[in-house]
C-alpha cells in the first residue's frame, strides 16, 4: 500500500485537496502524503462500517 508521487501530486492539484479542498500547498510532501492517507483511511472505515450493518 505506498502511495506513488504521481497518484498523490493527481490529487493534490494547485495546492488543494480534491477531497476535502484543505490547502495543502505549504505542507511537506511526506505531509501531502499523510493527508491523502488519512483520506483512504476514512474511506476504508466507512466501508468497514457499511458491512456491519
């Protein structure tokens, strides 16, 4: 599960986060990555939670 350049720069285009539109353009890219990451996560867990029920 890594997260290519690519796939996290197509993502976070103009500095904004296309999934929750946060500016993103002063953070690190170990941080862009973080962010993206948490994204996948949220996700994931609304996923997760969808099958319990």
């Amino acid at each position: 599960m890594g997260i290519s350049k690519s796939q996290t720069y197509g993502s976070m285009k103009k500095g904004l986060c296309t999934k929750c539109g946060k500016d993103v353009s002063k953070l690190s890219w170990k941080q862009q990555q973080d962010h993206e990451f948490m994204h996948l996560k949220e996700i994931e867990e609304k996923k997760n939670q969808t099958k319990l029920f």
